[in-house]
C-alpha cells in the first residue's frame, strides 16, 4: 500500500508541475492579445501632401502606429499656382476634372509586399482625394492587405473619398477612413487600437 501511495504522490507531483506555469503564466485580455496580434503585422504609413499639413500629421500617425513612413511624391512638384482651386486653369483644377489624369510619382516603394496594413493620407480636393492617390493606388498590389485611408481638409469630410476609393478599388480590403486635422496623440493612438 506504500509503494502505490507513493507512486500515486510522484505521479501527482510530475503533472502538477507540468501544468504548473500554464497555471501561473498570467492570462491576456482581449485587447492585450489584439495588440500582440497588431504588432506582428508591419504597418505602412503612405501620404501625399501638397502644403505640408496632411504631412505633419502623417508623421504622427506613423509614430504612434509604429509605422514606417513613406512620402507620395509627385514627379512635378505642386507649387502654388498649381494649387490656386479658384484657377479652372490651374494643375490642381485640371487634374481634378480629369478622373484619367494619374499624376506620376517617384520613389517607387520596393517592398510593398511586406506590409500588412497601409494607412493612405491625402489633402481633400474637390471633395475628394487628389488624382495622385489613385497613381499611388494602381501602382501596387493590395491583395491581402487593410487599407486605411485619413485626410486633412480646409472643410469637407472625408466621406467622398472613401466612398470613390472603394468604388474605384472594390477588391481592396477597406476600413473606415477618417478626417484627421487637429487631432490629438490619444485621438490617433485610439484610432489605431480600433
């Protein structure tokens, strides 16, 4: 009777400290587990920004998504007259009525590929993202990928764009986009926990 007490006490020992860190290990909430999930993806912060707004604020986003950060450069720079929307002759005016016009871009990303999430940012033109965005958007692959889109404006929603991109790129898989100006770090960083 000893030895099967015994044996009993050893086996009973053996699985008790096999399961034991299981049971000390501290258990993760939901959001823990969601931020552990977010930060194993690689996140991409793209933006197009004409006079340097949609640019501040792409650089705030990046940092507290813990993105990196990738300028959409036109080949022609804008300069202020291109930007005069109240010239129906101006750069701006013209590419904005043109819904071909896909202003070219330099510094091609090579490894789009990697990313997992890519926020897009752009000024509101004419109620809607500058024709550059759709360069941006026609010169990758998306396939597999969340896109984001957040935009700065003098005072239209965002609402337009999102609605054109979607139309213009059903395959993609878009989340909610959002006006982003004059918004604070804890406006961004729950935004980006959502």
């Amino acid at each position: 009777m000893k030895k099967l007490v015994l044996m009993f006490t050893a086996l009973l020992t053996i699985s008790l400290s096999a399961c034991l860190p299981a049971l000390c290990a501290p258990t993760r909430s939901l959001s823990q587990k969601k931020t552990d999930t977010n930060m194993k993806q690689k996140v991409l912060v793209a933006y197009f920004s004409a006079s340097g707004t949609t640019k501040g604020v792409a650089q705030q986003l990046a940092e507290v998504a813990g993105a990196d950060l990738h300028e959409i450069k036109p080949a022609q720079p804008y300069t202020d007259a291109d930007l005069d929307w109240r010239n129906k002759q101006s750069r701006s005016s013209v590419e904005m009525q043109d819904k071909k016009s896909r202003p070219a871009i330099t510094a091609k990303l090579q490894n789009m590929k990697d990313y997992d999430i890519v926020y897009v940012g752009f000024p509101i033109w004419w109620y809607t993202c500058p024709t550059i965005i759709n360069t941006f958007m026609e010169a990758y692959d998306f396939q597999g990928k969340t896109v984001i889109p957040f935009a700065t404006s003098g005072g239209s929603s965002i609402k337009k764009a999102c609605e054109d991109l979607k139309a213009a790129y059903p395959n993609i898989n878009w989340k909610e986009g959002k006006l982003l100006n004059r918004t604070s770090r804890k406006d961004l960083e729950d935004w980006v926990k959502k």
